[in-house]
C-alpha cells in the first residue's frame, strides 16, 4: 500500500509538472538564435499602424519544440542553390501569437478572410498556433529572396504561382519543405510564409496582449 501511494505520488507531481502543448512560451527562450522581425511591433505592415507593444514572439509549445527542428536542420545548411552560407541559414519569424483583438482590427481594415481571417471565429494566429516567418541567412541575418513581401495579399504569394525568378521559387520550397517535412506543419496555399501546427485550431482562443 505504501508502494502504491509512493507511486501516485510521483506520478502526480510528473504529470503536474508538464507543460501542456498548447502553452504560450516565448520562442527566443528555446531558440535563442532564431531572428525577430515582428512587423506588427512597427509600422511596416499592412496597416500602416505599431500593433503591438512588445518585442516577444509567443507560440504553442508543441509548435516550438517542432519549430527548434526547422532551426537546427536549417542551421546545417552551408550551401544550398549554389550559395555558400558559412553559418548555415535559420528562421526569421514575422508573427506568431496575435491577440483576437488586433485581429477584429485588422479585419476591419482590410475585410478578405482569403487574407485576414473573420475575427468573429477567430484565427489560429489568435489560438497561438500560426505563424508567418521566412529564411535568413545566418552569417548577415539578411533574408533569402522570397515570392514576395510579407503580407502581399496576391496571388504572387499563393504557393502555386510561379512567374517568378528561379531563386524565390527554390527558396520557397526550401521553406515549404523544411517546414512541411521536418517540422510537421502544414502550409497555407494563398501565404507562402504562413504555417499552422497540426491540431491547434482546436486551442482555445485568446485575447491577452504581449508586454
């Protein structure tokens, strides 16, 4: 009897001391050499207005460990499209959780769900569960050339168009590709920079804002 209580015991503290996946963390805590360029932190973004007030990028834990394995394939990669890159390449994140406030705001200015998505169900960007990035090379922290700029609401941004220079396409796929087949996200046709991690859509909608 006393086993079985011991037992309980430690398995309720082991249990208690998880982190569920859907918990918000700051990404630079467990990425420490990802790149931040948090267009919403400022006025570069289609709004034209600063969104937010913090420099962190918050995400589901799941998601991050599963982003740590895009960074560190990535950060392997020394010569890709006849391009030496010394320090290799890795991510360079432009949203990720985004307060359902900003989303109603958002919504308003600019009204297409192919594009932004209707507040009134909500955004997995709203449940910690999106997020918008692109690739960089380590050595200068400057961005590979993609399709296009981040949040270009076109078809230019869709993963199927291809009237493009021959080295945004192949980026483009380096991208769909390490996030796709080494992280486990899955990828939205309209954005090229935008991808979701599996399940959480399903996480619960939240609406606190980022100090």
């Amino acid at each position: 009897m006393r086993k079985l209580f011991l037992f309980i015991f430690i398995f309720s503290v082991y249990t208690s001391a998880q982190t569920a996946a859907d918990e918000l963390v700051n990404v630079k805590e467990i990425i420490p050499d990802i790149v931040l360029d948090l267009r919403y932190n400022t006025i570069n973004n289609f709004t034209s207005q600063k969104l937010y007030s913090t420099d962190e990028a918050l995400f589901a834990l799941g998601a991050t460990k599963k982003l740590k394995l895009v960074q560190d394939s990535l950060r392997k990669i020394t010569s890709y499209n006849g391009t030496t890159y010394p320090n290799g390449l890795g991510i360079k994140i432009y949203d990720a959780y985004r307060p359902r406030a900003i989303q109603y705001l958002m919504f308003e200015i600019f009204p297409d769900p192919v594009y932004v998505a209707d507040p009134s169900s909500g955004s997995v960007h709203n449940r910690g569960g999106a997020i918008d990035l692109s690739i960089v090379n380590l050595s200068t922290g400057k961005e590979l050339l993609m399709p296009t700029e981040f949040d270009w609401f076109g078809e230019e941004a869709s993963h199927t168009y291809n009237n493009l220079p021959a080295e945004a396409i192949a980026n483009r796929s380096l991208l769909l590709n390490m996030m796709t087949n080494v992280g486990g996200f899955s990828k939205y046709d309209s954005e090229w920079w935008h991808y979701t991690y599996p399940g959480s859509s399903s996480y619960p909608l939240l609406d606190f804002q980022m100090k």
